[in-house]
C-alpha cells in the first residue's frame, strides 16, 4: 500500500524583534521566545491553532536541549489552552 502523499505548506513566518544582547530576553530561554514568535505569528495571520500540524524554528544559540526543541515548539505558551475569565 502506498502512504498518502503529504504536502508542506509554509503560511507566513515570524521571528522576535532584534535588541542588543544582554538585556531584554536574556529571562527567556529558546523555547520561550519560539513561543513568543509563535504567538505573533499567530495573532499576525489569524490562523487558529488547531490548525497547525507541525513547526519548523531555529536559532542562533540553542540551550543543551536543542535537538528537541523542535518538537518541543508545538507544546509553546502559543498552543496552551489559555485560562478563562
């Protein structure tokens, strides 16, 4: 049986603001500000989360971790269920 064949689709793309290093995001680890992209990207498009199937980021220094935080993105504060008020 042949698998059905798939097909990527890039939507748009994002990235956090350049600052200076050293001061705003040194707080913010890889995997934080992959979800502060994520969620601009999101706000950005209007594309609603359920709909995203994967995530493809990268970074200039990654943490230790680094070869799972691809995977890891899709678990970013931008695909939490967000609390109700």
């Amino acid at each position: 049986m042949n698998a059905p064949k798939r097909r990527a689709v890039i939507v748009a793309g994002n990235r956090t603001p350049f600052v200076r290093a050293f001061q705003e995001y040194l707080p913010y680890d890889a995997i934080a500000l992959s979800g502060f992209a994520v969620q601009g990207l999101l706000d950005r498009t209007g594309l609603d989360k359920r709909e995203v199937q994967s995530i493809v980021w990268g970074g200039v220094i990654l943490p230790n971790g680094a070869p799972t935080s691809a995977v890891r993105s899709r678990s970013t504060s931008a695909f939490r269920p967000k609390p109700k008020r």
